[in-house]
C-alpha cells in the first residue's frame, strides 16, 4: 500500500471545503435526506446519518489508490455521505505528526538484490524513528483529527492501529490515540497468537479490539473462540467476503452467533472458493450482502457495516464512482 498521506502544517485542521468536500447533487441530497440520530457511549454528541438503522461506513484503505490524507478522507467519506470510517492508522499517525517513510515502489516495479537490500535497510530505519515518536507522541493532534471529523458529522469508530509485534509502551500508545480520536478500538489481523498478546492491553484500557479474517477460516482447527477467549474485550472485525471465499458458505450463521462479539464488519462481493473466489462488483458475486444488511436492520445489533473497495475498478470508471454504487447498493437493500 503506498504511502501518500501528508505531514501536517499548521493549518491542517481545518477543511478547505471547496477542495475536498465538494459534492454532486445526488450525493448531497442522499446525504441530507438520511435521518439523524445521536448516539451514546464513545459516539455521543456526534449526529449521524444512517441508514434505517444501519450504521454504514467505509475502511479508508478503500481510498488507497487516491491521495490521502486525513483531510481527504474525510472530504472522500462527505462525498459519499458516508459518517462512520475505520481509519488507517498511518493517515492518523501522519496528521499527528509522525515522520514520513520511505516511498515504497510501484507496484510490479522489478528491484535488483541491491535496491532490495537499500529499501529493507530504509524500512527499518523508518521503524527504529517512528517508534521512538510514538511513545513521545502528544495525544492533542490526534483529539484535533477527531474535532476535525466530527465537525463534519463524521465519526471515527475504528482506528486500524497496532500490532502485537510491537513493544508493550507502543501498544498502549495504540489504544491512546484510538481513544482521543473517539473510536471503540482498534483492529489488527486475527490469530490466536494476536489475540493472546493484545487481549490484556484491551482489558487494560477497557476499548474493543477487531481481529479481522481472511480465508485462513477454512484452515484446519480454526475456530473464532479461541481468540474470543483472551479478554471480553476481543471482538471480530468480521470480513463477510473473505469468509464467503474461504468457506463456500453463508456468513450469516457466524453473524448470528457470535453478533454480540462483533465491532464491524468489512463488505465486499466475493464469488465462494469453488467459484474461484473472485472479488467483483457488488451484486455479482457469492456474497449476501443484501441478506446481511437486512439482517443489521431487523436485529438492530450495534455492528458497524463497513465497504471496502478491493475490486479491481472497471475501465473508465474511478474509485468515488465504484464506492458511491457501493453505498447505493447499501441504501437500496436498506430502503
């Protein structure tokens, strides 16, 4: 994933409308015709838009092939009136002020021994500097990132943020800044190893962590109760898709089971493994996603429903295109 998030200035708080939160007049009359509704715990005092009881957002690696910046999320995110994201933690790392990496190259480019060798050895420079800015890092920019977007109706309900590979004072910092910028946790991929090692930093500081699948659900042994089991603060990031491809079967079984220890989860449209697992266009694959929506609506579970675009954009098209039919998609089965 390239890095094109920017170093914060000193006006980097504020939003140039004209720049990143101008809209098509379909998008801004869909936005201002969802109802308002104002939530408790973490979310209060920021008025969202749902959709007849769904809360829908996006992952903002959806946006990765676009600059973005904390600023340009959130303008992306207004577009689409979409008022709930998971938030990559290096677009918030970087509007706090984190030092900029290394650039990766493009993808496909062919590196000879040598250039591997030199970007390795950037990497891990990169990894030694901005470890030693976190556990320094001043928690205002990021209680400023959170004004920032919630001055736009805009919440931050996940930071995608921490890795049990880091050290204990890093992971806390994790859960900090998931905190000052008002989400209920952070996420990072499932295991029973990850969730062992973070399960007692989320007990600790009393936040939610959302482990999120891949198709290693189809792994002999697998079992979401195991890393369930090491605090009740462990939850599931629930990738619908990946499931879907990995198994050969509905996830709805799984939402209904374990729907009270679930934070969110991730949508796309993935055809099942025996169908060759392709993820396309909503609508065209294996996924039911219309099904679990409905679901969301009729139970009124409190899990967040968040798009991510992983489908490779059609000729002609571009990603604002694709996502605004992804949230039509989620408007229409919600109506």
């Amino acid at each position: 994933m390239s890095n094109t998030n920017h170093k914060p200035d000193e006006t980097s708080g504020m939003i140039s409308r004209r720049r990143f939160l101008g809209t098509t007049a379909a998008a801004a009359a869909a936005y201002t015709a969802m109802p308002l509704v104002t939530l408790g715990g973490p979310r209060a005092g920021v008025r969202r838009r749902d959709m007849n009881g769904v809360q829908v957002g996006a992952i903002s690696y959806s946006f990765r092939e676009l600059p973005s910046s904390a600023e340009e999320v959130l303008g992306y995110l207004v577009q689409l009136g979409l008022d709930t994201v998971e938030l990559m933690g290096n677009t918030a790392e970087q509007f706090a002020g984190a030092p900029e990496g290394p650039a990766w190259p493009r993808r496909g480019a062919q590196l000879s021994e040598e250039e591997r060798a030199k970007l390795r050895a950037e990497r891990e420079a990169y990894a030694r500097e901005v470890r030693k800015w976190r556990l320094s890092a001043p928690m205002d920019r990021f209680e400023a990132l959170r004004k920032m977007y919630n001055d736009e109706g805009v919440q931050i309900d996940i930071l995608k943020l921490g890795s049990p590979e880091w050290t204990d004072e890093e992971i806390d910092y994790a859960f900090r800044a998931a905190r000052a910028v008002g989400a209920r946790g952070i996420s990072f991929e499932i295991s029973n190893e990850a969730a062992e090692r973070m399960g007692p930093f989320a007990t600790k500081h009393k936040m939610y962590v959302g482990m999120h699948n891949h198709t290693q659900v189809a792994d002999e042994g697998f079992s979401f109760d195991v890393p369930l089991s090491f605090s009740p603060y462990n939850m599931l990031n629930f990738d619908i898709g990946h499931y879907v491809a990995g198994l050969n079967t509905s996830p709805i079984p799984v939402l209904r089971k374990y729907h009270d220890r679930i934070t969110h989860l991730h949508l796309k449209d993935r055809k099942m493994g025996t169908n060759g697992g392709d993820n396309l266009p909503w609508g065209q694959g294996d996924t039911p996603l219309r099904e679990v929506l409905q679901l969301l609506r009729k139970e009124q579970w409190p899990i967040s429903a968040m798009i991510e675009l992983e489908y490779q954009i059609p000729n002609g098209s571009d990603v604002l295109t694709e996502m605004a039919k992804c949230v039509d998609f989620c408007r229409d089965a919600l109506a």
